[in-house]
C-alpha cells in the first residue's frame, strides 16, 4: 500500500481497510485513479501479494467506473447502521504507526456486542495540496489541505446491544479516539465521518483548521445570514 501510494501519480489515491467482522480479520486495499490515464498505474498493483478471489464480490480484478458515486455503490452497496465513528487526518510519515495502532484496536476484544474496522484512505494530499496553499480562498479546513491520509474508525454494536451497552461503547470510543488517535493528527476531522461527541469542545478547530480560519468563516456567515436560519450541528455560526 504504501509503495502503491509512494509511486503513485497525484490523480490516484486508495483506501487500506482493516476488517474485524470477517473471519481472519483481513485487511483490503483498494486503489481508484481519476482520467484517462490510469491503466498504467493501475497495473502496478497486480505486483501487491496476497489477494484472495471470492472473499468480497469484485476484489482482484480492475474496476471501471464512470463516476465516484458509481465507485462506493459498488463498493459499499450497504453501507451504515448503528454506528459511530471517530477520524483524523496524518502525513504520510505518521501512517504506518498509524495503521498498527488502528489495527490492535480492531482485534481488541470487546465484551460489548459489536464490530469495528478502520479504513485509511489516501484520499488527501497529492494535486489538492497545490490549491488554495494559504487557505483563504475556501471553507476547506488548511489542516486538510496540507494532510496526506484520511482515517476513520467504525463501531457497530449489534441490535442485541442494551442502551447503556452502546453508550459505553461512544465513550469508550471517544476516550480512544482522544488519546490515542487524535495526537496522529493534523488537527482536522473529517466532516461526514466524526465523532458526535468531542470531549475537549474543540470542534471549531478540529472541522475548520483553526479559530482563524473559523473566525473568518463566521465574519462571512454574519454579513449573509445574520439571523442563522441556515444552520446545523457543529457548522459555522452554531453556538450563536
């Protein structure tokens, strides 16, 4: 994965999934490359060892996609559920460390009913670290910008699981997410995939950079909805 992501042109990217529900608990890579010229880079992972045909529908074999809604239906045709999730945003240097202590808290066993994985996607970085260098020209988070890998971390409990069980489990999993996972990164969480909870009540920093870079966020909302009628958890202007 990570000489696929090394050699790799600034159009492809990849995701490294650590799987704790499916026996053996393997680990999946899978590569994208955006344009018309990606056959030859695409062709470097038929080098990779260990692809096991048959375990997901579609693994070992290259796959064509018009568009990346196409790409995460196909790969995730069902996606969700009672889950709740923690991410951070590394460097590159940090990602192997990274992926060793996402994958023992995988295997970790739980004596509350529920599975976990944890994908690290190389999503980030590349072309997107040439726009917007100063992070004044858009919302974009410049801990984002300037980030390599995108990780998250998914616990499911079961629905055998009683309230105080899936509580303890949001707990447990904002504690980890805190102490361990949290000192990775670059101070940026991904919008669609974080915690509900941040137990530091630092969310302005960790969705939007920085309390500069959320100030002027918030100068902007003010001048065009001074009233806040637009509105959602955590977004600018949310604490008004």
């Amino acid at each position: 994965y990570h000489n696929f992501i090394s050699q790799a042109p600034k159009e492809a990217g990849g995701y490294y999934l650590t799987m704790g529900f499916i026996p053996g608990n393997p680990v999946f890579m899978v590569s994208f490359c955006y344009g018309d010229d990606c056959d030859q880079h695409i062709s470097k992972l038929s080098s990779i060892p260990g692809c096991v045909p048959g375990l997901l529908p579609g693994n070992c074999q290259q796959n064509n996609t018009d568009t990346y809604y196409n790409l995460v239906n196909a790969l995730a045709p069902s996606a969700g559920g009672n889950q709740y999730t923690i991410s951070t945003s590394v460097s590159a240097d940090k990602a192997l460390e990274l992926i060793q202590t996402t994958t023992a808290w995988v295997l970790k066993p739980e004596t509350i009913p529920m599975t976990k994985f944890c994908t690290q996607s190389s999503v980030l970085g590349g072309k997107m670290k040439e726009l917007d260098v100063h992070g004044e020209e858009t919302s974009i988070s410049p801990a984002m910008r300037n980030a390599d890998i995108q990780v998250t971390c998914v616990g499911t409990w079961a629905d055998s699981a009683t309230v105080e069980q899936r509580l303890q489990m949001v707990s447990d999993m904002d504690s980890w997410g805190e102490s361990t996972i949290k000192p990775f990164g670059t101070g940026w969480v991904y919008w669609n995939e974080p915690q509900h909870n941040f137990p530091a009540n630092d969310w302005k920093e960790r969705y939007w950079g920085s309390m500069g870079n959320y100030n002027r966020l918030l100068r902007t909302k003010r001048r065009y909805d001074p009233f806040n009628a637009i509105t959602c958890y955590h977004c600018i202007g949310w604490d008004f």
